[in-house]
C-alpha cells in the first residue's frame, strides 16, 4: 500500500506574534495572521513542551498504569505514566526518569512507538510514545505536587479498556493499541 503526503506551504501568513502568558508548563501565544482568503485573522495557541508517555509491562504480562487526581477534569484518571522532558535530557531519559519517579519501576527493553500530537487546532504537545517490557518493581519517587497510585492489571484487560474507551487520555488509548498489535494481540 502506497501513501501520499501532500507538501504544501503555509497558506497563513504571520504578520505577528506575542506571547500572552506563560508559567512553567504552558506558553499561550496570539498570532496575527492574514488567512489565505487575504483577510486579517488571528490564532491562540497553547505550547505544553514535549514529553514523553510510556507503557510499561512486567514479565507477568501485568501493565503498571498510574491514577492520578486531574485538575482541569476534577476527577481521577488512569493513565500511562507520563512527563515532561527536563532540560537538555532526552525522551528515552524521560521516559525512564519517569517510569521510576511515578511507578517505582526500572530495567527493561524501551521500544520507541513514534509521535503524537493530540489537539492539534489550538495546542503543541508532542509526545513520544514508548513500550517499556520486563520492567521490575522498586520504590516510587513522586514529585511533592504529584498524588499518584500504581494500579496494575492483565495486559489484555487493559486492551479492552481503551477499545471500550474507559480510557480518557489519548496517549494512554494509542500507546495501548500501538502495543498491542506490536505485539501481537
């Protein structure tokens, strides 16, 4: 099967570009923009900074999963362990970094699932997906502002969520299906 990818140029043309508000996790920015029609308009959009999501599976076929008190949701949600990179460290650092703050968890093979971007009209949040197998359980390191429990169930359970959406972050969904048929489920 053959795929075409259509290279266009920009059919938007910055006139200018401000930064709005910024703290240590978003930036918000107001572009000016003429639009293609040739008329003024304008784009807010919201950069998260890249970052890194990872399934992690045990020898038992157990996936670790973190529930965590989301505050935009005001609800709980269970996820993939996920983070931002820091500083100059690189997404597979991340990712490990992160598997062993949130979860305890350490070893393992890191196969790399590719990108993936999730509201892509109004924010950039790259994330890179990793499968994270063999990995063994030791003590859990959270940040100060992050409550966190471990939740561990059957690789196949976890399949049948995100199919029946239970799962509600899209990284948790895709990397969980992208496993899958790596794998061959």
């Amino acid at each position: 099967m053959k795929y075409h990818v259509w290279v266009i140029s920009n059919p938007y043309k910055k006139v200018s570009s401000k930064l709005v508000y910024e703290n240590p996790w978003i930036k918000v920015r107001e572009d000016k923009v003429t639009r293609p029609d040739g008329n003024p308009g304008i784009f807010g959009t919201v950069d998260i900074g890249v970052g890194a999501s990872v399934l992690a599976i045990d020898r038992h076929k157990q996936v670790h999963l973190i529930r965590e008190w989301k505050y935009p949701l005001n609800r709980y949600t269970l996820e993939v362990i996920s983070g931002g990179v820091d500083g100059d460290e690189s997404l597979e650092e991340c990712a490990r970094r992160e598997l062993a703050e949130e979860a305890g968890l350490t070893g393992g093979a890191l196969t790399d699932l590719g990108w993936m971007e999730t509201i892509t009209t109004i924010v950039r949040a790259p994330v890179r997906l990793f499968l994270a197998v063999d990995v063994e359980q030791g003590a859990a390191n959270p940040g100060a502002d992050e409550f966190l429990e471990v939740v561990q169930m059957p690789f196949s359970e976890a399949i049948d969520k995100a199919m029946s959406a239970e799962f509600e972050h899209a990284a948790t969904v895709i990397t969980i299906l992208k496993a899958a048929r790596l794998l061959g489920y």
